[in-house]
C-alpha cells in the first residue's frame, strides 16, 4: 500500500462556483434505506455531539497514512480518508485544466473511494481531489498523476478472451484477468476456479441476481456447496488460494433473492478459500438488498479500502447473524479503512487487526455488533456509529486490545423491528459478559470515545457493560471517555428501582460475603458524563462485584434536570477509591 503526503492548496474563502453540492435529505422516504439515509445526515453530523471536533479537530484535512491508489488499464481508483465527514469528487483530465468529474459521493463520510472510469490505456491524467465538510469549508488537494497501463497479451480479458456467456469461470492460475466492459448478469457472474488469481474489474459494475435464479434453496449449504446459485463474484469447489480483487462495484439485481443465515446472494463469497489462502479485496463497492443477505465474504487476508452498502432490512436468525463483512480467523488479517455505510445487523466479523474503518448500524435484531472482537485482536482507530434495535460497539474476547475507537450511538426505535422483544432499542458502547463457564482473559480497553445517546423508547443504554466473575481473568478500562445522555423522560419508570442507563454498568455473578471474590474489573483514569446515572452495579443481567476505579473524573450534565443527583452522589461515595 502507497503512502502519499496530502498538500492543501486551498482551505477556505474557495469561489462559490468551486463548491459541491451539499446533499439533502429525501423528502417522503419509501424505504429503510432512504429513512436510514436521512438519519445519519442529520443525527451523526459533528453539531450533534462536541466530543467528535474535540476527538478529530475543528479543521477539516486529509488523513496522510490512509491514501491508496489503484492504477488499471481503462480506470484508476483512489481511497483517502478526511478527519471530518465530508462530500468529495475527484476533477481529472489529461492536463491541469482537468475537465471532468468523478460522480460526488451521495453523503458525508470520512473514508472515500472514487473511481476514475473511461480513460484511455497508456496515457497519463492529472487529478486533483476535492472535500467539503457539513460547514461548507472546501480543502482542494495537490496535483496528481498517472498513466493508465497497456494491455499484453498476458492480460485474460473478460469477457473478451472468454467463450460463452456469464457465469464466467476462471481456470488458469498465476493469471490476471481485466473487467473491460460492465456486466448484467441473470445469475452468477463470476467463478473463481484456480490459484493465485488477480480480478481486476478495472472500474466497472457487475450486476448479478438479475434474473430468474437457477436455485433456490431452504439452506445455507444448497447455496454455499452448488456452484450454479447466484453470486456475484464467488470461489469454487474447493479450497483455491490467494485471490485478489480490486477497483469495481457489485451490486445485486432486480432478482434480490434471500440468502439463509446469510448465505446465498451475496455479492462477494470467497468462503471456500483453503485455510492458507490469504486474499486481498481491495477499492470493491459491494450493494445489495436481498432478505437475510450478507455482503462481502471475503475470506483471510487484507481487506482494505472498501466500501459496503446494505440496503435491505430482513434477518433469519439472529444468532448466527446477517453480516456487512464476513473475515477468517487468521491472526494475521488486516481490515483497514473500509467505509461500511449501512448495515442491517453485524458489521465487520471475524479475526484480524481492524483498525480506520468506519461503519454505521441501522440496527433490525439483538446483537448488532459494529465491529466483532476475537481472541487476540487489535480493534483500533476505528469510527463506529449505530442507531435502531439493539446496536452494539464492540463484542468481546481474550487477549485482545480496543482502543481508540470513536463509538457513537443513538437509542432510537422508528418502528417495531424484531419479534424477539417489544419495539424498544437498547444500547451500548462497548461490551464484555460473561456466559456459561466461558473464561476471559486480559482484555484491554483504552483511549476510546464512548457516547450513546438514549431516545424516548430506550430503556437500556449502557456506555461500557461489563462484567464481573471467576470466569473474569481481567479486564482493563484506561483513559476512555464515556457519555450517556438521556434525551427524554418516556424512558424512566419512576416507581422502578432499576435504571439501565449509565456511563458504565457492572453485572456478573451475585456472590454471598463469604465467597472468595473473583479478579476485579480495573478501571484506571476514565473520564465519565451522564445525566442519570454513572455508575450503576447491577441490573436484569447480575449484580457485579470487586470493580475498581482509580483517579476517576465524573461529570454530571444538568440539561435535562437533577432529578437523579442523589444516584449520581451515591455512585460517587461508593466507587471511587
């Protein structure tokens, strides 16, 4: 991956004509997806919370380290990141007259990709990148360039050197195949049947699912296992290795066929790579919408620069989950800067070093986990942002280190979404519970902003949800920043004891005073706010016991009303040691 230094030739005071063109929001919205659309414009923009400019700074710049570019034979795509959300366009042409115009991104993001379409082969094009944050101020980058590469004769052309019509299956390994034109397809587009296999979709659009399937199916495995169903880009039978795919978008037809525990329809599935196989994904648009449908499968690896747009609601089986993005279990994995800009119910699962994604959750059922924690971890830098159901920061695991994240979280039930509980929405930053004889060990907690946010119709919204226990080998809470505002009175039962919502909520086992007590919860220099509770012991899940808080900042919020000081006094006397 290149690393490029940004330089800012113009900051402000840009003539209007320069300017983008602000998005909107969709009046009469028709669909979860267009009210989720309208949503984060408004509730996740850096006037609704002081912690994202105190977090990311006031003036909006390109992050360095996150540029990546990708150079093809009729394209070239570009990935960076803004501290800021932001709208971005890229101006290109073959000289610094430039003269058109990559399509604008629809909203404001902080990781972008654009890809630059329509060139010639071999000919170099200047570029320069635009962004302009919610406050209309415009940041124009230097002047880039590149020349876009000759095709050889080594160069397998699709759908140009293949016989037949799609579903198009690739055999020869160690080779490159070239995307020179979009496809339409009825069923599967593509078949990954060989080793060491580059795909370079060279900035086209695949759209696959267009047609009447070839199967359906009451299992996972009808699909996962019968290389006829419908895929977008899939891997075959069985155990290929070491794919890569850059620069396109893939995107689910008119068919929007329903996958099974998330299997079936997806527009990226490379889950039959061998256990050695390590992939790379790289500037890929996936977009789908199909009922219980998950999006990229991408198998180990490196998985960067992506982004992922679920516009679909349904969800089968919320145990086993619908995922945005599905990673192995391979320690060594990297998933980085991918922009994950909707996502039904789980966001990036699986094993690996996640660190400058950022991702939002419309959450549709129980445990909608942003970003999954797996033993070993690091779940880093990254900007997590929910709303819905039951929305969740972070999972929990052994051994493994969260830090730096920004978690932001809204407690909001627009409609009845799930069966398994009454309308409600239920959050929390970050959890950590103990089940079932199950034993944790040496999870770290650090430097993160932690804000949730609970609406009319939120009962529980929990900043850090932890968990005291034998099974507790230690968990540490260092230097974090947790917010919990309530934002209406229709949450509280006055004539109820119990009150779920708080800075940090401790559960676990409720031991008698004779039991020897279980390792302790550290919590060491956090800053905690709230305008209900700060620190609450216990609830519905257990009392906790043996937590320790050390040089603790508790600040108390007066915008609603001081209705719960004493609880806020009592957390105080008890906790603080």
């Amino acid at each position: 991956m290149k690393y490029y230094s940004f330089i800012i030739a113009l900051l402000l005071y840009i003539p209007a004509y320069s300017a983008l063109t602000p998005p909107q929001k969709i009046q009469n919205p028709k669909n979860d997806d267009e009210f989720f659309f309208n949503f984060r414009l408004e509730h996740f923009a850096p006037d609704t919370e002081p912690l994202i400019k105190e977090t990311f700074g006031d003036e909006l710049k390109f992050e360095d380290a996150a540029f990546w570019e990708h150079n093809s034979y009729n394209s070239h795509a570009v990935g960076f990141t803004t501290n800021l959300p932001s709208i971005s366009v890229i101006e290109y042409g073959t000289d610094v007259n430039y003269g058109q115009t990559t399509e604008q991104s629809d909203s404001y993001y902080y990781n972008h990709l654009h890809y630059i379409k329509d060139l010639q082969p071999n000919t170099t094009y200047h570029y320069r990148i635009k962004v302009q944050n919610y406050e209309n101020n415009l940041i124009i980058s230097q002047d880039y360039t590149f020349t876009t590469k000759e095709f050889t004769s080594d160069i397998i052309r699709i759908p140009d050197d293949l016989t037949g019509d799609a579903p198009y299956t690739l055999t020869k390994s160690n080779s490159k195949y070239v995307l020179t034109k979009d496809l339409t397809v009825p069923t599967l587009a593509i078949n990954i049947k060989a080793n060491d296999i580059e795909i370079d979709l060279n900035g086209h659009t695949i759209i696959y699912d267009n047609g009447t399937p070839k199967v359906l199916a009451d299992n996972w495995d009808k699909y996962a296992y019968n290389e006829e169903a419908s895929f977008g880009i899939r891997a075959g039978l069985w155990n290929y290795k070491n794919a890569k795919i850059f620069n396109g978008i893939i995107k689910q037809g008119a068919n929007g066929g329903m996958g099974y525990i998330g299997i079936g329809f997806n527009p990226l599935f490379l889950n039959h790579m061998g256990a050695e196989s390590y992939n790379e994904v790289a500037g890929v648009t996936v977009d789908y919408y199909g009922a219980s449908v998950s999006g990229m499968i991408a198998g180990n690896g490196n998985t960067h620069h992506n982004v992922i747009i679920d516009r679909g609601s349904e969800v089968d089986n919320r145990h086993q989950g619908i995922k945005a993005m599905v990673i192995g279990t391979n320690k060594e994995n990297e998933i980085a800067y991918n922009s994950v800009r909707r996502f039904r119910h789980q966001g990036i699962m699986g094993s690996g070093h996640k660190h400058h994604n950022e991702v939002y959750s419309d959450s549709y059922a129980t445990n909608s986990f942003l970003i999954a924690v797996n033993d070993s971890d690091r779940v880093e830098y990254n900007k997590m942002f929910g709303m819905g159901y039951n929305p969740v920061g972070t999972s929990w695991a052994s051994n493994s280190v969260i830090s730096n994240n920004f978690i932001y979280i809204h407690g909001t039930a627009p409609k009845q979404r799930s069966t398994e509980y009454a309308r409600l929405s239920g959050i929390a930053g970050v959890r950590y519970t103990l089940y079932g004889g199950t034993t944790y060990s040496n999870s770290v907690y650090e430097d993160n902003t932690i804000v949730v946010k609970a609406w009319a119709g939120c009962p529980t919204a929990r900043g850090i949800w932890t968990a005291t226990g034998h099974e507790n080998q230690g968990v540490y809470y260092r230097r974090n920043v947790v917010k919990t505002e309530l934002l209406s009175y229709d949450n509280i039962n006055f004539n109820k004891v119990e009150l779920d919502i708080s800075a940090v909520e401790i559960n676990g086992q409720s031991l008698s005073l004779d039991t020897v007590l279980p390792a302790p919860a550290i919590f060491e220099d956090n800053i905690l706010i709230g305008n209900v509770g700060l620190i609450n012991f216990g609830s519905s899940y257990g009392v906790g016991s043996n937590s320790h808080f050390y040089r603790t900042k508790l600040i108390i919020m007066t915008n609603i009303s001081n209705l719960f000081a004493l609880d806020i006094i009592l957390s105080i006397l008890i906790t603080i040691k």
